[in-house]
C-alpha cells in the first residue's frame, strides 16, 4: 500500500468514527474517543512523513486516549 492508500484509509475511518453517536457516552468515554481521533489522524500525518502513516496513527491513537482520560479526571470537579 501506498502513503496515500494508508491515508485515505485513516481518513475514511475517521469519518466513520466521527458519525458514529456520543450521547450515550458519560464524560470520560467522550474524552477518551475525543483523544483517539485526534491522536490517530495527527499521528497519521507525522507518520505518513516520517515513513508510516499506519505506525503513526496507532501511536498517535494509544497517546491521544490516555491524554483524554487524563485530560478528564484532572477537569473534574
């Protein structure tokens, strides 16, 4: 596969995660998906850079979710 193949697959995964319903989701889990989909699409760009766009996406993934979970418990009340 190619750069782009593995971009256009992250985006399209992307999309479908970003239309799939957060209402019944309670604070933290909104967080947490938040931090995943930020995580894997800027990984994905600084990996399609560096050599691997998959590689980065999922790094960026793993990060962006425990930085929403901790970005989480320290906003509560």
């Amino acid at each position: 596969m190619t750069k782009l193949s593995h971009l256009r697959v992250i985006a399209a995964a992307l999309c479908i995660a970003g239309l799939t319903s957060c209402s019944g989701m309670n604070s933290t889990q909104q967080c947490v998906l938040s931090g995943t989909a930020i995580g894997a699409g800027g990984g994905a760009l600084i990996g399609a850079a560096t050599g691997s766009a998959a590689t980065g996406a999922l790094i960026g993934a793993g990060a962006g979710a425990v930085g929403g979970y901790l970005v989480d418990q320290n906003h509560r009340p």
